[in-house]
C-alpha cells in the first residue's frame, strides 16, 4: 500500500502499476529528490515480472507543473539539494567535482528505463501539464480534453535539460519541436492532439477508464514482441537506415523463438480444427 504522505505514489493492482504526481497543493511540482523517487518507482515497476503496465498520472488538477523553482532557489534550497548532490554541485558551479562523479540527470536515465522497457507506459493527463519530457519518452499519452501543455525551460532562461532537445524532434519532428520549447507556449490538449504530443483526448471522467484499457490490451500480447520492437524503434533514432534495418532483422528472428512460435502452434491448431 503507496504511503499518502509521499511526493510521488506507487500502487499495484494487477498487473498495472498506477504512479500518481501527489502534491496537489503545489499543482504537483518536481523538486530535485523528486525525480529520483520517480526513476526508482519506475524501475520498481520494471524489475516487477508481475507488471505488464504503468500508468501516470497526477492527483487534483494537475498532472505536473514541472519543476518546482522554491526547491531551486527558496529558503529550503540547501534541504533540497541534499537529496539530489548532483544538482548540488550544479549550483555550486563544482562542475570538474561534477564530472568525476559520474552523475547522469535522473530524468535522462527515466527516459531510457521507458524507451527500451518491455512495459507498456502509457501517460493520463489530467489536468496541467508542464513537464511533457516524460511524455516524450512514454509509448502512450492520453489527455483530458481540460489538460494544458507547455515547456517553459527557454523563457526561465534555461536550456532544457530533461531530454526534451533530444526526444521532443524525434516524436514531434523538429518544426513542433521547435515551436514547443522555444516558444513556451501554453496550448490545449485538442492541440497537443494535433500536434502529434497525446494520442487521444477524452472527457475527465473517462481518462483512467480509457488508460486501463488500453494497458489491458497491450498486456495481452508477448512481453518480448513489445520490448524488442520499443528497442528496435528507439535504435532506429540513431542509426543509419541500412544498419537499422539489420537491428529490426535481428530482433524479428530474436523473436520467432519466442511467444510467437506459440502463437503460431495455436492458430494451425484451430485451423485444423475448424477444417480448414
């Protein structure tokens, strides 16, 4: 059972693990420990073989409003920091001490963890939404049709650091790309719809219920189908088009030896069955 009191929730029911945003009175804002708690709930999800599934979600009205800057720069910073001693240093302008420590921004190791993971993750966005680098990484996105959407990292004076310069072209194309982050601008879930950023876009009371069959559907089919081809797409972002042509081969004769090899057993014998 999730503890109410964290930042961020993990609960598993079935085979679905439901990872919830839980600051609502802060419109569930990220401090920098936060994002660490977020990958170890996702790779929580991922060593679970009992989870074929995870959903994102926000509790109240938002989904995430992204960073949250009093953690950055208010009267608690020092507190803050200790959770995260990357950004620490960051901020100390330590950045040979940096170097040598080996640290990886969290949301960059998060993003991959998604990318290559045989789950199926799949984004509810329920409200305001101002931290779309996890959707870029994420293989589904559902809005609510009172969901908003903005980057706001170039207007803060930052050059966004959350993967979204790497991921936003590759699922956008660079033109959307572009317009999102450079301009910051807020836009509504019917045009993130359009833009390419959520699939689909439904009524509030009817965004979890739709989630849910959605990961019930993919849970159906071969773990194995769905990681080598999320592995095989993600490859294909950096690869020539012959080489990942030859990764897409490999993974296709990877796979015959797997579920499909059943699957295939299965329909010959029906097929006899029926006579045909």
């Amino acid at each position: 059972m999730a503890n109410s009191e964290q930042p961020i929730l993990l609960e598993k029911r079935g085979q679905i693990g439901y990872i919830t945003f839980n600051r609502p009175e802060k419109l569930n804002a990220i401090r920098p420990h936060d994002y660490i708690l977020f990958d170890d709930l996702v790779n929580e999800c991922e060593r679970d073989d009992n989870v074929r599934a995870i959903i994102v979600t926000g509790k109240g009205r938002a989904w995430s409003a992204g960073d949250d800057i009093e953690a950055w720069y208010g009267p608690r910073q020092e507190s803050y920091m200790e959770g995260d001693p990357g950004i620490a240093l960051i901020l100390k302008s330590k950045y040979l001490e940096l170097e040598l420590s080996g640290w990886k921004v969290p949301m960059h190791k998060t993003c991959l963890t998604l990318l290559n993971s045989g789950k199926v993750s799949i984004a509810a966005v329920n409200g305001i939404c101002f931290i779309p680098e996890y959707l870029y990484a994420m293989d589904f996105a559902i809005a609510a049709d009172v969901a908003t959407f903005a980057q706001g990292d170039v207007r803060a004076g930052l050059c966004p650091g959350g993967a979204s310069t790497q991921l936003a072209p590759r699922v956008l194309g660079r033109r959307r790309a572009t317009e999102l982050i450079l301009l910051c601008e807020e836009i509504s879930a019917q045009e993130a719809y359009r833009v390419g950023l959520v699939n689909k876009v439904v009524p509030l009371a009817q965004l979890m219920p739709e989630a849910e069959a959605l990961a019930k559907k993919l849970m159906a089919y071969p773990l194995s189908a769905i990681k080598l081809t999320k592995m095989a797409m993600t490859k294909a972002q950096d690869l020539p088009l012959n080489e990942g042509l030859d990764i897409e081969q490999w993974y296709m004769e990877l796979s015959t030896q797997g579920e499909f090899k059943n699957f295939a057993q299965k329909f010959l014998a029906e097929k006899k069955a029926k006579g045909r």
